[in-house]
C-alpha cells in the first residue's frame, strides 16, 4: 500500500483536485441558473451539454494524447477548463454557458484519458484493485469536498466560480512536476456497437437508462433542493451527502456481486432504487433531515446500478471483445446522461421538484423490470465471472480508459478484427428470448 501511493500519489492528487472543481461547478451553474428563475429546460441544456462534451472527447482525448503526450495533453485541457470556468463569470448569455460546458465536458474527458490511462499502464495485475481503489477514493472525496466548499459560500456568488478555477489550475501540477510514472502511447480498440446491439441489447439499454438516471441527479437535484426551499448551504450539505452515499455502497457490492448472481442482484438493487426514491416522489414537505435520509438510500442505490451493469455486460462476452465493450458501454451512458438532464428539467418547472425523484423510480422500476426477465444471449464468456471492481459513475470517471489501455498490444486488436470478420461470414445466429 505504502509503494502504490508512493508512485501514484501525484495522480490521485491530481485527481482530487479536479473532481473538486468538477463537483462545485456542476452543482453551482443548477443551483444560480435556479436562483435567477431559469427554466428547467435550459439548466437540463447546459447539464446535458456537457454530457455531449465527455462523449465527443473521448475521439478527441485519443488523437491529442497521441500527438502531444499525457502529460501536454492534460496541462493544455487544464488550461482551457481554468479559462472556460472564469468565462462563466464574465458572460451571462445562456448559449454561451452551453457551449462552456460544452468544452470543460470534452477536456474533462481527456483528462480522465490521461489520468486512467496512466494507471492502466503502470499498475501491476495483483495491485490493479488496489490501485483503482484509491483512485475511487479520491474521486468521491473530491466530489464531495466541492459540495462542502458550497456550504462556506454566501448565495451563489462569483467566489464559488474563482475556487473551481483555482483548483482546476492548481490540479496540472502534481501531475506535471511527476517524475515517478510515465506512460505509453494508447491504442484505439475496435468498436463493434452494432454486434453489441444484437447480442447484448438489454444491458446497453439498461445503461442508457442508468445513465439518464445519473445524468438528471448531477444536473437537477440542486434545482430540486432549491425547489423545496432549502438554502445554499443544505444544498451543499445534501449533495455532498448523497454523492459520498455512492462512495459507501461499493465496498459491499464488490463482496456481494462476487457471491450472488449478478443478474438477480442487479434487480434487487434496482427495485430499491425505486422504492427509495418513492417517499420523495410525493407531492408532501417533508423536513431537511427525512429527505436527506431518503435520498442517500436512492443514491447508493443509485450508482450501484453502473458498476453492476459493467460486470454483467463483461461476463456475456468473450474476453477478447471486453475492451471494445467498454466504449459502447460509456457510449450508451453518455447519451442517457445527455438525455435525463433534458428531460428531468421540462418536467420539473410545471409540475413540480418532486418530478426529480418520480424520473428516478421509473429508471429503477425499468431496469429492474429488463433485469428480472432476461433470456440466452448468442455469445456468451465460458471463463469464470469477471471479479467486481467498484468505479464511479462516468461523471467522476471514464469507463473509456479501459478501452483505450495502453497495455493492449496491435495483435489483440487485430486478432479481435478478424474474430469479427470471421462472425459477419458466418450465419447470423438467433436473436435472444425474451
């Protein structure tokens, strides 16, 4: 433990930093364009944008990693965010706040592309849990720190907007000034998203539909505090809460997911997603501490689903398509993230805050019930299952740094070419039961 933050200490850091701006900024946009009575629709937008922003980065992120290194790569991004941060105190034209986050989600993401590719690379098989572990750890610590730093603030003032950007400058220089890592160039895998729709399709749903769920809490839960009256400081209080919820729930799914069947667990942490958020779809004032409560049950829940999902869709599949997996995975992720935001926001300005949660238990009721009826897939992995590894939600981590390993060699990818090349000649096989 001691010789794996000695090495990768400068990224974890890095990494908490930037989460922490992340975290303050995402909840700070909501929750002023909130306090100025913008509609929902358009804080859905400006949440949704940067969502487009993560998913576009993931092409751009390779080609600028390839071209200049990880280390240029990450210094220029940290730059264009610090400067994209501040160009929301100079402009209050809304379309320009969309395309603001437009640009930090596409930097971000090549942020991610450093940060996990470097670990990739460097992290030895027997350590990788370990590694990714406290990568996991400071993800969520600086999600969270951001919503405490929330609390210390007056309204929603320009200061929270300077601290974002003092922490997305000060996060280039641990990891600019590291002399202990250095990383390989990256190799693209193949994406096969139409043998993944054939194969697979109701887990790429059951992502999609996690990661609207996921998408509409960053964008619009500070709207819902708001909406319920809370002031800035419980806003803080109750984001930091329920994000750190997520951190707490992925010790004991990692235990449970290796013991019980993933697919009957997946339902069973879906349905109480459902059920959690229920009380709070309620049209009732329920005091600070009840809807606290409430929430950090939904959240744990909540961003359970992901890391679930991932292992399923990874035992389904033959080992050498995992790595292709990955991308259609956060593609699918990316566009539910885009669309729950959007639609979250139309819905919650007539109809009231409450619609926030009724999102949440028709996503958890939805994937629960694609979970509890599932039928043979064509192609299924005849190892033994994929061992758990507990990550974020694509927010704080990019699940595409798998797919673009450094450490997967050309003969890999070629050799997965031609297993598909191979499967297009032959008989297209049954589509699977319902």
């Amino acid at each position: 433990m001691k010789r794996v933050l000695g090495t990768f200490l400068p990224l974890y850091t890095t990494t908490l930093l930037m989460l922490l701006g992340s975290g303050l900024l995402t909840t700070y946009v909501s929750l002023r364009l909130a306090h100025e009575q913008v509609s929902g629709g358009v804080i859905g937008g400006i949440t949704a944008a940067n969502y487009i922003g993560l998913v576009i980065g993931g092409k751009v992120g390779h080609n600028l990693i390839a071209r200049v290194g990880h280390i240029r790569a990450y210094v220029s991004c940290a730059g264009i965010i610090t400067a994209s941060v501040l160009g929301h105190g100079i402009t209050e034209y809304l379309p320009m706040w969309i395309f603001l986050r437009l640009i930090i989600g596409l930097c971000m993401m090549c942020q991610y592309m450093v940060l996990e590719s470097w670990l990739n690379d460097q992290a030895e098989v027997g350590q990788r849990g370990l590694i990714f572990g406290f990568y996991m750890v400071a993800t969520y610590l600086g999600l969270s720190s951001g919503q405490i730093i929330l609390m210390t603030q007056i309204g929603s003032g320009s200061t929270s907007l300077l601290i974002v950007a003092l922490c997305f400058a000060l996060c280039l220089v641990p990891i600019a000034l590291t002399t202990r890592t250095n990383a390989h160039p990256m190799t693209p895998a193949p994406m096969e998203l139409g043998y993944f729709f054939r194969t697979i399709p109701k887990i790429l749903v059951i992502t999609l539909a996690t990661g609207m769920a996921v998408g509409a809490f960053y964008g619009m839960a500070p709207v819902y505090t708001s909406l319920l009256g809370f002031s800035t400081q419980q806003t803080g209080l109750f984001m930091g809460i329920t994000i750190f919820a997520g951190l707490i729930s992925q010790f004991p799914l990692s235990w449970l997911s290796d013991r019980v069947d993933r697919h009957r667990l997946l339902f069973y942490t879906a349905l109480l997603y459902a059920l959690a958020a229920l009380p709070l779809t309620l049209p009732l004032h329920f005091g600070f501490l009840w809807v606290v409560v409430a929430a950090f049950i939904a959240s744990m829940m909540q961003f359970s689903l992901y890391p679930l999902v991932v292992a399923i869709a990874n035992d389904s599949v033959v080992p050498e398509r995992r790595v292709s997996l990955t991308a259609c995975l956060l593609m699918a992720f990316g566009v539910g993230a885009c669309i729950g935001p959007l639609v979250t926001g139309a819905i919650m300005q007539p109809l009231g805050g409450n619609m926030l949660y009724a999102f949440f238990c028709l996503c958890g009721a939805g994937v629960a019930a694609m979970s509890g009826f599932r039928g043979r897939t064509p192609q299924e992995s005849h190892d033994a299952p994929v061992p758990h590894v507990a990550m974020p939600d694509s927010l704080a981590s990019s699940p595409l740094a798998a797919a673009l390993n450094p450490t997967i060699t050309e003969e890999e990818i070629q050799a997965t070419m031609v297993n598909t090349e191979e499967e297009q000649e032959s008989p297209p096989a049954a589509p699977p039961g319902n």
